[in-house]
C-alpha cells in the first residue's frame, strides 16, 4: 500500500451494452468495457518518479462479457484483461509487470419454487490456466472451478 501526496489522472471510461430477444425463451447479451487512463504521480517535482506513472495502474484494462438464457437455463463468457503497468513510481522497465487476460465460462439454472428462487451455478475460471500476477510475485490462480448454490426469498 502506499499513498501518493498528489496525483493526476485523466482518461476515459467506455461501455456497450446490447441485448436481443429471439424469441419468448431465448435472449442474448453482450457487453464491453474498456478504460484508457494516464495516472501520475505530481507529489515532489525533486523526485524521479515525479510524473512518473502511478504503480499497479494500467493504461488499458477491460472486459468482454457474451451471455445467452434459454428458459431457465443461461451460460456465459467473460474475458478480462489488464495491461501492462510498472510495481513501483520509478518507470524502469525492470519495474514492469506484463499484461494478463483471463477467461471465465459459467452455466446456471434457476428453479422457481412458491416464494423462492433457487439457483445452482458452475464456474470455470482461467480456463487456459494462465499465470499472471496482479501484484508482483503475488501468483493469481490458474484454472480452478466452483459451485454456486443461492436460494432466494421472492
């Protein structure tokens, strides 16, 4: 953690969304998200990292969403990525951490009972297993999955 006196961020932040009925049981989503910003650090014009790039803050980061529902059944995608950034306010490339980008596959189905709603989901996460690190030399984990159980009172 570490907190920076001053600091100038500027970018832009931009989203789609779409969605498209087939018909009465079909329905399909899409959504993308991309953020481009440039965040320095302004707090001592005597430092070198003085309008240095802020640590851990990509320039590109996003997401890619593509869903489909089928009656009480829905599945997804979703990709996520983030580009590359620096560990620390020195902008030497030694400092720099690559870009990552995961891939997530989900599949639910929800079941209408009375007054409630019950839904199971599995989750494939990171499905191409890919090592990244999102803190240097703190590893993410690679392809893992899990199971979702949420009842819900109407």
């Amino acid at each position: 953690m570490l907190n920076i006196g001053r600091a100038d961020i500027r970018g832009m932040d931009i989203t789609a969304e779409a969605g498209y009925a087939l018909n009465s049981e079909w329905t399909l989503l899409a959504r993308l998200a991309y953020t481009l910003q440039k965040a320095i650090d302004l707090s001592n014009p005597g430092l070198t990292t003085y309008k240095n790039e802020l640590p851990y803050t990509p320039r590109h980061s996003g997401s890619a969403f593509a869903g489909a529902s089928w009656r009480n059944w829905s599945a997804g995608w979703t990709a996520i990525l983030s580009g590359k950034r620096y560990v620390l306010g020195d902008n030497h490339p030694a400092n720099q951490v690559v870009g990552w980008m995961t891939n997530d596959l989900s599949l639910k189905k929800t079941i209408h009972l009375q007054q409630r709603s019950a839904s199971i989901g599995l989750f494939a996460n990171n499905v191409f297993d890919v090592r990244y690190d999102v803190i240097r030399y703190y590893p993410m984990p690679g392809r893992n999955y899990s199971i979702q159980l949420q009842i819900q009172q109407l």
